[in-house]
C-alpha cells in the first residue's frame, strides 16, 4: 500500500483502490460545509489570466455572514470574473477561494456550489415566461428534483405557505396566477430573486439589479435586498451609485482586478486612491 492510500486508510468512510479515492463516495459537500464562523466568504492571492490579460490580479477580498456588500468598479475591472470564480465557473490561476471556514471553492463543481448554498442572478432576469409566479417559485423549490417530479406531486401546505411568503417578500402577491411574461422588467427580477431564494441560499450574488428599472422599482429594490441582509449574505454589483449609497453599508471598489478600497460610502468617496483612478485627481 503506497503511503498516500495507507494515509486514508485510516479514516473511517473513506474507500480507496491504489493510489486513487472515489471522489462520490467522499462526504457530500453540505456535510464538509462549516458556516460557524463570522467570514463567509474569503478570497486570498486570487489570480486569473485570460490569454496573459490578468482580469484578476492578486485578489484578496473578505466578507462576513449577513452582510450586504456592494462591489464598484469600472467596466472590466473584474466584478463579474469575480463571481464566476466564487460560483465555480472560472477557475483561478492560483489563490483560495474559502466558503464558510474550510470548503475551498477552487476544488469544488459549479454544480455542488449551488448545492451549498451560493445563489447567483445575472444581469438579465431568466424566469419562465409561459408559467405564472407561482408555478415559477414552486418549480424552483424543487432544487433538485427534476420538472417532473414537481408536475407529478403535490404541495404540502408549508410548500404552499412557503410560495406566499416568498411572494410577500418579493412584493409580488397579488400576482401569483398572473404569467411572469406579462410582468414588469423590475417585477421579473424580483421573481428571480424570489426564485433564488425558494432554494435557501447562504450567499446570493446579484449583478447590477436596478439595470432598466423605474425609480419606484429601484427604491423597492433597495429595501427587498436590505431585507435579506442578515438572514442571507448578499453581495452586489451596481454601477448606479445613487442606488448604492441609499443601501450601502460597506462598499468594495475594484480596479483592475484588485481591492483599491473598501468602506462606507463617504469613505470611498474621500478616498484619495479612488479619487486618483476616477476624477484624475
Ligand atoms: N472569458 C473571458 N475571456 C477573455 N477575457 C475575459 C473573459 N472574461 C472576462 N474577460 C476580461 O476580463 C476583464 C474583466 O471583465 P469582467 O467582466 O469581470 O469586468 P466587470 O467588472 O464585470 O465589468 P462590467 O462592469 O463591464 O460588467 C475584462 O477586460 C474582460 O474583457
Ligand atoms: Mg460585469
């Protein structure tokens, strides 16, 4: 026996044939994850090139349980790289990439991420125009259970208390039989988040919600991911820096591809380095 199998020989559960584990049969990823700490999400020494260009350079970047973060930057500064490292879509040249305190997402599948609970919005809201909101919310309580199964059985009342909640929350409830098709653009992304959150995530990362949306529909914006800051950590990213003062707490500013500053709002505005990149100062 070689001396790295003989070295997990003595762990109970874990079965081996030479040098090789079977990677199925290691603990799934819920039961490795470990979310007792304060930092949910820790990036330390995060490099990605593409073709020699490094769109993320030495990138070390924090965030604690609960909190709702809003990540700025110029276009192409590695805001939207960034969250396909955390979601398993890039993988980095080097650094870590931990969530919670030990599950290095860098080793982990973008499939197993979602399991884990990192839920992610892109830009362009994607819900099921054909269906109504509320089909739209079950479907995505399925998680992983297949468009059949959900077809195929029925509701529980909880699952049913639970559709109402989220629809509460999302302000949509008087338009649970109405098709997502005929909705507003602002009314599709909060069925999107709506639907993200039918699937309990820890972490949400949401790409510039307030795009196209009224000045009514970003106040509500504001208020529904102020609302899920606490129970959820959220980060998000927004150009619109009117919507990002009114919900900021702690504000990251990236720059080609690193941290150039990180506080309140007034922080970053009186920070000399931003003033540099952005006003010429
Ligand atoms: N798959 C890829 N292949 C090559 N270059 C890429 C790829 N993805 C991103 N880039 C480059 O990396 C840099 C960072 O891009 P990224 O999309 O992360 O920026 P961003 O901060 O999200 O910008 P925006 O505000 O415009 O959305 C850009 O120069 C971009 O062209
Ligand atoms: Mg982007």
């Amino acid at each position: 026996m070689s001396q790295h199998a003989s070295a997990f020989a003595s762990q109970p559960g874990v079965v081996f044939r030479r040098d090789k584990v079977f990677k199925f049969l290691l603990p799934g990823i819920l039961d490795r994850l470990d979310t007792s700490g304060t930092t949910i999400l820790y990036l330390e020494g995060v490099n990605v090139a593409f073709d020699g260009f490094k769109a993320i350079n030495d990138l070390n970047f924090y965030v604690n349980k609960g909190e709702l973060r809003c990540l700025i930057g110029a276009n192409g500064a590695g805001k939207t790289t960034m969250m396909d490292i955390i979601t398993g879509k890039t993988r980095p040249d080097s650094g870590i990439v931990l969530y919670g305190k030990n599950l290095d997402l860098v080793d982990e599948t973008e499939s197993d991420i979602a399991l884990a609970g990192i839920g992610r919005k892109f830009q362009k809201p994607t819900v099921f125009e054909h269906l109504n909101v509320f089909e739209n919310l079950e479907l995505a309580m399925a998680d992983n259970k297949s468009f059949w199964w959900t077809l195929r059985h029925k509701l529980t009342s909880e699952q049913h208390d639970r559709i109402s909640q989220t629809a509460d929350l999302i302000g949509l409830p008087d338009q649970l039989s109405q098709l997502a098709g005929s909705l507003s653009h602002g009314q599709k992304q909060w069925l999107e988040i709506g639907m993200l959150l039918m699937q309990d995530p820890l972490l949400l990362l949401i790409d510039e919600p307030v795009a196209g949306m009224t000045y009514q529909e970003m106040e509500k914006t504001g208020e529904l991911l102020q609302s899920l800051a606490g129970n959820h950590t959220v980060i998000v990213v927004e150009h619109d820096m009117e919507f990002v003062r009114s919900i900021a707490n702690r504000v990251t500013v990236l720059h080609q591809g690193s941290v150039l500053a990180e506080g309140s709002m007034d922080d970053i505005q009186n920070n000399q380095d931003v003033r540099k990149v952005y006003l010429g100062e």
